[in-house]
C-alpha cells in the first residue's frame, strides 16, 4: 500500500534532483568542453603513470614494459599497458553509498558530488565521439543530449536505495561492452571481488575510479576524534588520533591495493583519483588513453 508521507518523500527527491540537475550538468559540461577545445592542461607530472592494466607477456613486447611486481605475484609475466580499447556500447554506475557523502573540510567536495562530476564528463565525451552510452541498470543506449539529461537525472536520483557496489545477478552488461565504475570502494575486499566476478562474467573492458577523500588517506586530524560507520549507526572514539596513524593509513593502502589487485586480476583499468585534486586533469587522463585507442580525436 502506497502512503501519502511516501509519495511526499518521493516527489521531494525529485523536486530536489530537478534543481540540481543543471549544475550538474554545467560542471559536466564545462570539464568536458574544456577537453575537446584543448583548453584544459594537465598539471599534474608524469601523465598516464596513475592507470594499470595488464595482458601477459609476448613474443616481441619489450623487456622495460614488464611489470616485475604484479609478474612476482603469479607464475606469469605481465606487461603493463595503458591503452583501454574502448566498445561501442559504455556504461556507467556510479557509488550512491552512504561513505560517499563524506568531505573532510568545508572547502573540498563530497566524493558523490566528485564522482557524479567525472562520470557525466566522460559520458559526454563518449557522446560527442559517437560512442552509445548508458547507465548499469538499464539496457537502453544513445548518444543524444536527452540520453545525456538521464544520465544525470539516474545520477542525482535518491529515492532509490542506496548502492555502495553494482549489485550482482540483477543487470547482466550486453557483451562486448565497456563499463566505468566510479566510488569509494571501501566495502570489504570479498564483497567487492564477489561484484567484480559477476561483472567481469560478460565485461572484459572495466575501468575503476576510485574516489577517495584525502583524509581518508592520511589521516592527518590531531587530539580526540570519532568516526562513525557509514552502516548501523557505528561510532568510535579515539583519543588520540595520531596514535593510529601509521596502523590506518597501512590498511587504506592494503584496501587500495586490493582493489588494484582485483582490478589487474581481471585486466581491467584502475585509477585512484583524491578529492583535493582536479577532476579536470583525473578526467583528461582517462580521455587521453581512450581517444588513443578508439581512433577519435585526441586533444593537443
């Protein structure tokens, strides 16, 4: 039985995502256009060196392409690359998790708001290049600006329950299609190899951004703090923050480094992208490496 209160809740969520949509879209826009007219520089040295994904070694591929560390870890040897060979179809999920709702500091966005950003400007980017390009959920693809307003509408949409991975067995990704994944990625290490599995049974081309607050990171906070759990209410006090400082940022590397190892289990791409950072230049980056391989037009 439908109840007035949740009918009320609902159309106030969609009031709410209707006045947030054009800034969405201008932030989007705005990071894509920037790309396309080659007005957006990237700042940041070493270009390219944040994405990993591997195929095994062959006959003529070059000893300095080896990847000695991901190769230590297997019988094989592995070659990193950096080209991500883009279909014809993409599509997108994006974290609505209650963690990604977390800004450590009044002037640093939230990683929903950061993560929003990047999808719907690389979607933009796949649209201007003719690519079909859709939402995780949904079979249906296009490249018109009208399929561009769904993308942000499903983005902005919050009656929906909260997702903090795509969920398993419920939308099986149309073969030969690419998939970006943007979040956190702080569920425990199972439950997101669990995801990846059912993903990567029909998905061959993956890329994984993972957003990540800087003080999620480094803990750089001093005295007494309490952290609360993004489930069940969780709360704990630590009265000394700098007690566990070394202890935490240990296991946010061990859980990063998770879920790179996920990702290059499955030849799938990954990159970290801080929230103190410029989307601008985490966004470039990722068009760079798909226009080189897809043939479309690579900004000067």
């Amino acid at each position: 039985m439908v109840r007035l209160k949740d009918i009320l809740s609902f159309r106030h969520e969609a009031d709410k995502a209707s006045a947030l949509l054009p800034a969405l879209m201008m932030r989007a826009e705005k990071v894509a256009s920037g790309i396309l007219h080659g007005d957006h520089a990237l700042r940041k040295a070493g270009a390219g060196e944040k994405f990993w994904q591997f195929r095994e070694y062959e006959p003529g591929d070059r000893p300095q392409d080896i990847d000695w560390r991901q190769s230590a870890k297997t019988e094989n040897i592995y070659i990193r690359q950096r080209e991500w060979q883009i279909a014809q179809k993409t599509f997108f999920w994006c974290s609505s998790g209650d963690g990604m709702a977390y800004s450590s500091a009044k002037t640093l966005p939230q990683k929903l708001d950061v993560a929003r950003v990047i999808t719907l400007a690389l979607a933009i980017l796949l649209s201007r290049a003719d690519e079909q390009i859709g939402m995780f959920g949904d079979s249906k693809t296009g490249r018109s600006e009208l399929r561009l307003e769904q993308i942000a509408q499903t983005l902005l949409d919050e009656t929906k329950d909260p997702e903090s991975l795509p969920a398993a067995g419920v939308f099986p990704v149309p073969q030969h299609s690419s998939l970006i994944l943007a979040g956190d990625f702080l569920e425990p290490l199972p439950h997101i190899a669990e995801s990846f599995d059912y993903l990567s049974a029909s998905v061959q081309n993956a890329l994984v951004v993972q957003v990540l607050d800087p003080q999620e990171l480094d803990l750089n906070f001093q005295g007494r703090v309490t952290f609360q759990g993004s489930r069940h209410g969780e709360r704990e006090t630590v009265n000394n923050v700098r007690s566990i400082q070394e202890q935490y940022k240990q296991r946010i590397q061990n859980q990063i480094q998770g879920v790179y190892d996920l990702c290059a289990e499955r030849n799938w791409t990954y990159i970290l992208h801080r929230t103190d950072q410029p989307l601008a230049d985490t966004v470039l980056e990722i068009w760079l490496m798909i226009g080189v391989t897809s043939g479309h037009g690579v900004p000067a």
